[in-house]
C-alpha cells in the first residue's frame, strides 16, 4: 500500500477501452503553430502529439480533455509526479515570504538548508569529506563542471566513458555521450575521449553469458589501464551511469561497479558517477549507487533534485577541490525555489520510503511485462532498478546472434508506443536504434495504477504484434 495517501491522484481512473486517435483536434492547432516556429531540433512532440492542459499525479490531461498516464514524468524528473502538495507549498512559502528568486551563487537561508539535507542523505564517506558546485539548470552544465573540475586537479586531458552512455547534448557531455546520430553532424567535439565497454549483458559486446560477461569487461578495462602501450595517456577522470538510461535502461552489476572503484583507485583515476536521471530514489535507493555500496569521486545530480524545477550539482571530494575562483559559474545556480522545492521532495521521499515503495512496485511492474513477454515474440528482455524499466523490442523473425538473441527493431517498438499514447500511456523510446520501450513513471505511482498502466502496454504490443 502507498505509504502516503495526500500523493495520490485523485483524478478519476483512466477507462481501459479508450482508443482515440492523435493529434486531437484542438492539440493539432498547437502542434502545428510549434511546428512552423520552433527548431527542427524538437523532439518529444514529433513522437508524442499532444498539447498539456493540466497535470496532477501521474495523470496529465491535453487540450482536447484527453487523460493519459505519464510514464515519461519529465524524464525521471517528477519523483513526485505533477503538482504535488509538498512540492506546490515550497515554491508557495518563497513567494509568499519574499524571498528572493534568484541569488547566483551567494548564499541564503533556503540554500543553507539545501545543502545541509543533501549532505545528510549523500553516502557518509562522500558527505563527510565533500564539496559542492551548484551549476547552471541543467544536468549537462554538471557534467561539463565535473570534467573541467577533474582535469583542473590532475592536470591530465584524456576522459574515459562507456558505449551507451548518455550525458547531455553541449560540446564536452556529447563528446563523452555514445550515441553517434547525435554527434556525427558536430566537428571539433572534446579530444582524448575513450569509449569503453560497459556491461550490457543481454548483448554481450563479447559474445558471453552471465557473470563471465562483466567479469571480462572489468578485466579488459583493468588490461587497458594498466597498458604502457595502449594508446591512452593517463586520464583525468572516468564517467559512468550506474544504469544506463537513454542508453536503454541498462544496469551496471554490482559486482562490477566495484571492480571499476577498485581499478580507478588503484590507478588513481577520479571516478565521476552521473546519477542525474537515478537520483533521489528512481532505482529503489535514494542513489543507485548504495546498489554495490561504492563511494565516487564525483557525484553528478539534476533532473529529481529540484522538486521539478530547473536545478543542478556536483559533489566531490575535497582533494578535488583545486579550482580557482569563478573557475566554474552560472547566473541560474541560484534558484531559490528549485532548492525550496528539492528540499521539500527530499523530505518526503525520506519520510515516506519512497525508495523502497519504488523497488516494490518497480517489481510489481517487471513481473506485469514479463508475464506479456511470454504472450510475443517481439519483447526480447524486460529489465532495470526500481521505477526504471526498460522493454527491449526485437524482431523475432530477423537472424539470431550466436546467442539467440534477436536484432533490435525500433520500427516495432515506435508502434508500440503510438499505439499506448492512443490508449493513454505516455512512454518514451531508448537504447540501440530506439528499440527499448522506457518506463519513468513518478515515485508516487500505486500498485493499482502500475495494473492500470501494464493493462495498456500490453493491449499495445497485441494491437501492434497482430498486424505484422
């Protein structure tokens, strides 16, 4: 049972038949306006054809009154979904009081109480011994932070990340981002970025099974990084996800993620783990990395950590800390209602255990998308943490690797989706050619709606698997 009946929507159940076809009309007027005058660059409404009214909870409403369930929430940023109370009367209390809005970085009694409960929650060997930046609003701008702070303290240039990894769309972060459509219109992108394999054991990058999979990763990591002829000039940090999320909910074994600490210690390595989109609880604990119980380096935040508004950090060791002043600045690091709004989520998500309500029905979910993965041939792997959930689609009738696994088909898996936005399901697409149907839902979901929301996916996948 939830543990917390004020988070729950109460806005009426979505109707199990409805089937309506997208873009609403009145949805259509707006579509076509943002059409004509934003970037060819918009990605979301190309996919997702609708215009938001109103939001509350999990359920969002278009301007044509259409309700869908959000699995998307702001890609992992609402933990407690839309408008949520504790949320709504932060941002409240910093209006109502005159506070101000908007500080750079000097200091407030809003910031300090920020700081004090981020610190309280972080991982005791990180808290203790930690500084923090604020950074621009987005996760991106934490991440360019964390590379200039590493290559500051060691002097070194070469960066190391892993294949899928997503870490933003500015210069330095898609340099260090695996997804080549992304990047392959950019020139000049960040040198000295060497891309290494990470453990997506479903497939494999070295045709094996099981443990042996990651054991063999962390082995050749350790190879390379120990090679006088490798190629690799001593790097000034590496930079992982401890489940891949853009990169196609793919988790990282524990048993790795440790072996990585031992070998970047070891080789003296900073190690920058980029939990933007984990963070504050989406993976059943409050960080996924207290999964394999490990300390980074550095600890990248965004997305969850402003209660829904624009805000962004990074926490790292003090021996890091080697900048001079104005190294590293931002005119939006000091959202004052983003911080107000974060501390608010914080608290409740500690109050509440929401973290574990996130594992419970974070299984609840899997256990639903398998037992539809048993009906078709088309869902190749259900997998992730918590409340990140990823559906591999494949095309079972393509050529089988040595392993028996199928390729990928994000034609499949794009019908998949359109037909439960119809049904009123929002999810999201990821992983190798958009083949991995994503589910984000907010923290705050119930097991009831979790029923409701798989009822949806899997009239989808059938509506989709019977006219192939």
């Amino acid at each position: 049972m939830y543990p917390s009946s004020e988070a729950v929507s109460t806005n009426p159940k979505i109707e199990s038949e409805q089937n309506f076809e997208l873009p609403g009309p009145i949805s259509t007027q707006y579509l076509d306006r943002q059409s004509c005058r934003e970037s060819n660059a918009r990605s979301y409404p190309r996919r997702i054809q609708l215009a938001i009214k109103q939001a509350h909870g999990i359920y969002i409403t278009d301007v044509d009154g259409r309700q869908y369930f959000d699995c998307l929430a702001g890609a992992g940023t609402l933990t407690l979904g839309h408008n949520h109370p504790v949320v709504i009367q932060a941002i409240r209390e910093v209006l109502d009081n005159g506070l101000p809005l908007h500080t750079l970085d000097l200091t407030t009694p809003v910031k300090d109480q920020f700081v004090e409960e981020l610190f309280a929650a972080l991982p005791p060997r990180l808290a203790e011994e930690g500084r923090i930046q604020f950074c621009g609003p987005s996760g991106a701008d934490a991440v360019e932070a964390a590379i200039k702070l590493v290559k500051t303290a060691t002097g070194r240039r070469s960066i190391l990340s892993f294949h899928g990894g997503y870490h933003g769309m500015t210069h330095g972060a898609l340099s260090m981002t695996g997804n080549l459509k992304a990047k392959e219109a950019i020139t000049g992108l960040m040198p000295d970025v060497h891309f290494l394999p990470y453990p997506y054991l479903y497939r494999c990058p070295f045709g094996l099974e099981g443990e042996m999979s990651h054991r063999v990763s962390s082995h050749y990591i350790e190879s390379v990084l120990s090679d006088p002829e490798s190629g690799i000039v001593p790097p000034a940090g590496m930079i992982l996800e401890v489940v891949q999320g853009e990169g196609g909910v793919i988790p990282a074994p524990d048993e790795w993620m440790r072996e990585i600490r031992r070998i970047t210690q070891q080789q003296n390595i900073p190690l920058i783990v980029d939990e933007i989109q984990t963070g504050f609880g989406r993976t059943g604990k409050l960080f996924a990395l207290e999964h394999s119980g490990i300390t980074p380096d550095v600890l990248l935040l965004s997305k969850a950590i402003g209660g829904s508004l624009p805000l962004s950090v990074v926490v790292y060791h003090k021996s890091l800390d080697q900048w001079a002043p104005g190294a590293h600045a931002g005119t939006f690091r000091g959202n004052q209602m983003a911080m107000a709004a974060g501390v608010a989520t914080l608290r409740f998500t500690l109050e509440n255990r929401l973290m574990d309500h996130a594992q419970r029905v974070g299984d609840r979910l899997q256990e639903h998308l398998r037992h539809i993965q048993k009906q078709t041939t088309c869902i190749g792997e259900v997998r992730g943490r918590g409340l990140m959930v990823g559906v591999e689609i494949v095309n079972s009738l393509g050529n089988a690797n040595q392993r028996g696994v199928y390729p990928h088909d994000g034609q499949i898996a794009r019908q998949i989706q359109a037909e439960c936005i119809r049904r009123g399901l929002i999810v999201e697409l990821g992983g190798r050619f958009s083949s991995v149907v994503r589910f984000l839902p907010p923290l705050i979901v119930t097991a009831e709606q979790i029923d409701s929301i798989c009822e949806i996916f899997e009239r989808a996948v059938m509506a989709v698997t019977q006219t192939i």
